[in-house]
C-alpha cells in the first residue's frame, strides 16, 4: 500500500507545487519581448509533444486492451515480422514533426541573438564568485567614470537594455527567467542577452540568479533587476554618479577610518571629502560600495539590507554565505569570499553606521 501511496502523494504535491500563481522566477510567467518569445516557442513546443504524447498512449493502451490475453488464448501469440508501411509513416512523421518546430526554433534563436538596434541602453555584467557587477559604459560621471553597482541592476522600461556579459574567473550563467533567456558567463570571452521589459513592469522587482555551478557560494549568487519608469531610471543613475560622502562625525566618521584601512583592500568606493573634489579609493575586487546603503540587499540577494543584517555580515560572513576567503589571493586579484577580521563591536557599529549612510 505505501509503496503505491508515497510516489501518488509526492507526485501530487510536486504538481499541486507547480499550480502557484507567485512564481517571480518562472519563464512562463514573461515580462519583457524576449522572454515572451520563449513563452511562445515554448507553448507551440509543449501543445505539439501533447498531440503526440495523446496519440501514441491511445494507440498503446488500444493495443493493450485490444490484444490481452485471454482465456483459452495459446501461450504465445501470433508471431509477425515488419511492416513496411508502418515503419515508414513512423519515420516520416517525426521528422516532419522536428523539422516544423525546427523552423520556429531557429527564428527565435536569432531573434534573441541579434545585436539590439535603435536607441538601447548598454550595461556590463561580470560574473564573480559569487556576486555580479554592473557598469554602465554610457553613463559617466564627470570624470569619465561609469556607473558601477553590484547584485541589482536597474533598467528603463521602454527600451531595450542589451547586457555584454564577461567572467573574471569561473563560468557563471546569467538568468532572469521572466525577463530573458539563460546565457553562460564566460571568463575571457562577451556573451550577449537583450532585455525590453513590458510598459507594465515598471516599478517592479525581478529576481534573478546564477545558472551554472560556479563553486561554494553559487546558490547565493543571486541578482535583482528593477524595471523603472524613465524618471526613476533618471533619478537612480544621477544618484549614482554622485560619490558618497566622508563622514564628519562619529561614529561613521570611525567607521570610515576602519573603512580605509580594512574594506578598501578588497572594495572600492567614489567618496567626497569636506572640501569638495571626490576620488576613488580602494580596489575593485569586491562589490562597489559607494551606494551600499541604496541597495536592498546585502551577500548578493541573500538578505535583506539591514543594519542588523550588515552586522552579523561583518562579524562573520562565512557564517551568513558559504565562503572561502582562506583561500583569497589578493595579489593575483583573486578572491572568494569576505574575511573575519575580529573587529569589536564598537567598531562594527561604526561600519555599519558610514555603510548604511551610503545612500
Ligand atoms: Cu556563479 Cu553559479
């Protein structure tokens, strides 16, 4: 009995699983042209394969019932030997069957390949283990610097957004389902996704993640794409540009001096004394800091950006991400992960006070 039971209520929950509405990561659930492309190749592909999946069970289960045994039937059947015509329509009809979807297919596949054209925004994206970055090349601040974020990517609503995609170390795969097709990230070498969300998504949220096993951290490197409005887009990028203050009074004042002595070994940041000129301090091998507190989340989409989050981040980050900082080789420009480095909790406090202060 249990063993009839276990697989019937395993499988109804899986599929009872698959009948939520809330999906913010399914494919069928598209927001943008390219993903409903997808959606599309995806629905004639599916409603095809049930066609056939209908015909060849009636024609198995006929046959079952039809050619039973049954009570006085000898032992073995009739014995018989091909069927020419048979074999033939069940050649020919699958290859007809492929070479239909076949066209579709390839049409799709070089309309989600094509260069963006027209008036599109570009943004770089470079796989890390195990965060994203972003940069705008086209949007400079004064000093010719792009705009550069980590782990959520704001885009405009109206337009195409064409993603030129490189690794700095391992292959990763960039994948936000409802907006885009999943396209490898790979070290030494420019992928391409195009995104042109629906008007309607503006003002959303769409959450995306890593596609391909990167190492120790790869389930936490997620991602978020805000899709705004063109004024929000203007807003955000101008905000971003600007370099964030250094604080005049404590504690994020001694936050900033633990700042430059610890963080700035891994993490940039464009900052602005009292006086008024800005400078980038630090190195870019971790994420930008500049507009740390802007951002939602923290660990790259793992948790929500609090100040209680950023604390028990700082204090153990192996802890809150799986990660393997021991084996950070910062000469050679390579890390994988954020170190404990012992600090009390006065001057946590103080971090997490210039860091959240970073809007
Ligand atoms: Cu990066 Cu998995």
């Amino acid at each position: 009995m249990l063993r009839i039971a276990i697989p019937i209520l395993v499988f109804g929950a899986l599929f009872a699983a698959s009948c939520s509405s809330d999906l913010p990561q399914s494919s069928l659930n598209p927001r943008s042209v390219e993903a409903g492309r997808i959606d599309q190749l995806w629905s004639l592909v599916l409603w095809i394969s049930v066609a056939v999946f209908v015909v060849v069970e009636t024609a198995l289960v006929y046959a079952i019932v039809r050619f039973r045994k049954r009570p006085g039937d000898e032992d073995e059947p009739k014995q018989v030997h091909g069927n020419t015509r048979l074999e033939i329509a069940w050649t020919i009809v699958p290859a007809l069957i492929l070479a239909f979807v076949a066209v579709p297919t390839m049409v799709t596949l070089s309309e989600l390949r094509s260069p963006a054209e027209g008036d599109f925004l570009r943004v770089e994206v470079i796989g890390h283990q195990w965060w994203w970055e972003f940069r705008y090349p086209d949007i400079i601040d004064s000093e010719g610097r792009p705009l550069t974020t980590a782990n959520e990517m704001h885009i405009p609503a109206g337009m195409t957004t064409e993603l030129q995609m490189t690794s700095v170390d391992v292959i990763h795969s960039f994948w936000v389902p409802s907006l885009s097709g999943k396209r490898d990230v790979v070290p030494g070498r420019e992928t391409y996704l195009k995104i042109t969300p629906d008007a309607d998504v503006a003002g959303q949220m769409i959450p995306g993640q890593c596609a391909e096993y990167c190492g120790l951290a790869h389930a936490d490197m997620r991602f978020r794409v805000y899709v705004d409005s063109d004024d929000t887009f203007d807003t955000w990028t101008a905000a971003q540009l600007e370099p964030s203050p250094i604080p005049s009074s404590d504690p994020a004042a001694a936050g900033y001096e633990t700042f430059t002595q610890l963080c700035t070994t891994c993490h940039q940041a464009n900052v602005v004394g009292p006086g008024g000129s800005s400078e980038v301090i630090g190195a870019a091998l971790g994420p930008d800091l500049t507009h740390f507190g802007s951002r939602s989340t923290i660990g790259a989409g793992i948790e929500e950006n609090t100040a209680e989050h950023l604390a028990e981040w700082i204090a153990d980050p192996a802890s809150v991400k799986p990660m393997t900082p021991e084996l950070n080789d910062i000469g050679a420009g390579r890390i994988l992960g954020m170190p404990d480095y012992g600090l009390d909790e006065r001057q946590i406090a103080e971090l997490v006070s210039l860091l959240e202060g970073w809007k």
